[in-house]
C-alpha cells in the first residue's frame, strides 16, 4: 500500500502568529492564512464531533505544501491531542492519492485508524492513525477543482516571493462562536 508522493508537511502550532513570524523569517512565504478553515463536517475517532474552530496558514517551500494549524476550541481533535502530548510541531504527512478511496480502503484494511474525517471548503481529507509515534499521521487529501487551482496559485506565489512583500495573506475573516 502505498499513498504517493508526499505533498504537504502539517505543523500544529500553539500560536499561529508566533509561527508565520517564525516561517516567514526563514523564507518560507507568502502565507495564506483561512481563518476560520470553513469545516462542513467532520468526526474524531469514528464518531461525530463538534466541529473544531481551526485556523490554517499554507505556504510552499520549493514543491512542498507547508500547513500550520492553530486550533482555537477545545473540540476533540488530533490536533488538541497532539498539541497536548508534544506541545506543537510537525503533526502529519499529507498525500494527494490518485485514488481516493481506494487507497483510504486499503489503508484501513491494514489497520489505519481514521482519526480525522471531514470536508472542508469542497476538499474531503481523512487523517490516519498508524499508532506509530507522534507525527507519523498520514493525511489522505481529496481536492475539488477549486482547492486544487487555490493551491496551485500558493505555489506559484512562493515561487516568485521576494521574501519581503505582503507576507501574510488572510483569506478568511475570524468570526467568533456564539
């Protein structure tokens, strides 16, 4: 079983500013920042779940996605268990299987637990559990159309960054739970 190439490097992060600060000083830019990630359904660890209130920053780095995750609830997620265990860091590998399902059915034939379910601005993704070690999650992703040309203009936009200008990207506006 294998899920492609790796295409994406996702970090939790307990402070999304400290972190573009911190990536930004590096090189690694410009950021798009979702703020709130618009999540339409989601579950944890085979149940259904409230919806976390996430906050996401995606970059690239040569042909490599990065992704910060900055989770501002305290809904059940892999992404608070982590923070919790390991205080932040580098969380989960993310794949753009050929064959979505098919490849989510056979990782969990071979005993992935799905952690993460959801849809989220028109892009399915299953976090996988391995029961490896901390950051050893892989993350199968299901991109729309739409996603798919949002992420390709990040990448072109990191490409031709002059590490100086208009670093921080907000796509989303934050709106706070009532």
């Amino acid at each position: 079983m294998g899920f492609g190439a790796i295409f994406q490097l996702g970090y939790v992060v307990a402070d999304i500013d400290a972190a573009l600060d911190h990536w930004v000083r590096t090189g690694v830019g410009p950021w798009y920042v979702l703020d709130p990630l618009p999540i339409e359904h989601f579950s944890y660890r085979g149940g259904p779940s409230i919806v976390p209130e996430v906050t996401i920053a995606l970059s690239y780095s040569g042909g490599m996605q990065v992704e910060l995750i900055h989770q501002r609830d305290d809904a059940p997620t892999m992404y608070r268990d982590f923070l919790a265990a390991t205080g932040g860091g580098l969380q989960h590998l993310g794949y753009l299987p050929a064959g979505y399902d098919a490849s989510l059915a056979a990782a969990v034939a071979a005993g992935w637990e799905q952690a993460h379910v959801g849809h989220a601005a028109g892009t399915r993704f299953v976090y996988l559990d391995g029961g490896g070690h901390p950051g050893s999650v892989a993350e199968l992703v299901d991109l729309d159309p739409t996603s798919r040309s949002f992420f390709g203009h990040i990448a072109d936009e990191a490409a031709g960054w002059d590490g100086v200008s208009d670093p921080v990207r907000r796509v989303g506006q934050r709106r706070r739970r009532s």
